[in-house]
C-alpha cells in the first residue's frame, strides 16, 4: 500500500505526461517502463524509430497509456527545437534526459567529430530540452527533471576524459538550476549511478563488472524525485563515492586512470 501511494504521489505532481530521452534501451528504457507501470503517458525519444515504436505498442497495450514516439539524433541541430514544437500542446510534467554516450581509450585514439558529438548529445541538447520544458512547467507550478549524471561525475577520469567532462557537466547544471527551480514547484534530481549493464556501456566499448541494473536505476531516482538533490543508485555508486570524496582532486584523477586502464585491458582480453 505505501509504495502504491508513493506512486500515486509521483504521477499526481509530476504527470500527466513524461518525456524520456534514450528510451530505446538501457536506464532510458528502464525509465519509460517504470513510469507507465504508474500511469503516465509518455514521450519515447531516441534514434531509432523501428524500436521506439516496438516499445510503444508495448507499454499502451500493457499499461492502457498514450505513448508518442519521436525519433531524432539529438546530436544534430534542430532536434531539440523539434521535439518541443512536437510536444507544444502535450502536458509533460516529468523530463528524463537519459540520452547519452562515451568513449574508452586514450584521448588521441578517439575519432575527434564523435568526442564532439558527445558533447552535442551530454551536454548541449540537455540543456535546450531542460530550458524548453521547464519554462512550461513553471507556469503550471510544478514538475520534475532527471538528469543522468555518474559516478565519474566527480573528478576527471583518463581514458575516458570527454565523456567524464559531460557527466561533471550534467552534475553541475543539475545542481545549480535545483536551487533556481525549487521555488518555482520544480524538483531537480541529479543520477549518478555507478557502472550500469545497458547499451551505453556496449557503445563505450566498457566491460562493467558487478554492474548495477537500469531497472534499479529507475526505480531508486523515482524513489528519490520529490526530494530532489543527487541520489546514487545500487550499492557499487554509494562505495566508489565514498572512496573517492575523501582523497584530493589529484588522488580521484589517478585511481579513475586505474579503473580505466582496468576495463581497457579486460576488453582487449
């Protein structure tokens, strides 16, 4: 009963409409189930259509909600500007930024067009959905944001240096806007999960061992919505975050280097 009426809560002041992006797999996914398990409607947004509308039917068919579909590469202008004329007249009161990707390998290796994607889609598009969609709800009074941070968030991380650069982003917009909002009804939450089984860790080309699940992602930062702030989901983020708050910046940078030379050399195993 109490974690039915937690629910209710959840949809009350942040329904009736939730906008996910990255909701073709992993934390994004894990997302757009969660939330139509408690009754909203939804706003599935990723590249690739085929899966997105797959997915749709899905959650309709299982949970009686309306899920519209749009597919886009957030990465490329005018996607944003898009997605919010597309949704002008639908009442999203709940926006989950789960869009993203990285990298693994030394910095020179990588491909610098896709570093600066990465950019485009972690950092840039998050901030111009965030803006669009928040300067709605502040007229309404109320609504949620979740932005997909990390565990990396935190200090720099060698081997994996632009994508741990977007997450202290994400971190940092997270954390500024909360206090911003929270006077305007708006409730900021931060995610910072620690390695996560999902597609995002395929694209990155990282092998996580003792991997937490998207689904308790989701479910632990839906938990954690109404009370805003940073949450750190699964057992793993919480230990690695203590471990790393108590050395010096430089002492952080030199065990991510670790960490990281560590799933290079298992992937190359």
């Amino acid at each position: 009963m109490g974690r039915l009426s937690g629910e209710c809560r959840v949809k009350s002041r942040f329904g009736p409409a939730a906008l996910v992006t990255g909701a073709s797999d992993g934390i994004g996914r894990a997302f757009a189930e969660a939330l139509a398990a408690q009754g909203f409607d939804l706003v599935l947004v990723a590249r690739r259509e085929t899966v997105l509308q797959a997915l749709a039917r899905d959650l309709a068919d299982r949970h009686g909600v309306t899920v519209d579909v749009i597919a886009g590469d957030l990465s490329a202008p005018g996607t944003v500007a898009d997605i919010l004329e597309r949704t002008a007249r639908t009442p999203v009161g709940l926006l989950v930024a789960s869009a993203g990707f990285g990298s693994i390998g030394p910095f020179l290796s990588q491909d610098a067009a896709s570093e600066a994607s990465m950019v485009d889609v972690n950092c840039r598009s998050v901030v111009e959905l965030t803006h669009g969609l928040v300067t709605r709800m502040a007229r309404t009074g109320e609504g949620g944001v979740v932005l997909l941070s990390s565990i990396s968030a935190f200090s720099g991380a060698p081997y994996s240096s632009t994508y741990t650069a977007t997450k202290g982003f994400v971190q940092c917009f997270a954390e500024g806007i909360a206090i911003e909002l929270r006077p305007l009804g708006i409730s900021v939450l931060a995610v910072a999960p620690g390695p996560v089984s999902s597609g995002f860790a395929a694209r990155a080309g990282m092998l996580a061992g003792r991997a937490e699940t998207p689904e308790t992602v989701a479910r632990v930062a839906l938990a954690a919505l109404q009370r805003g702030g940073t949450v750190r989901p699964g057992i793993l983020a919480k230990l690695l975050g203590w471990m790393l708050v108590v050395l010096p910046r430089w002492g952080r940078v030199r065990i991510m280097a670790q960490i990281k030379k560590g799933e290079i050399a298992k992937a190359k195993a």
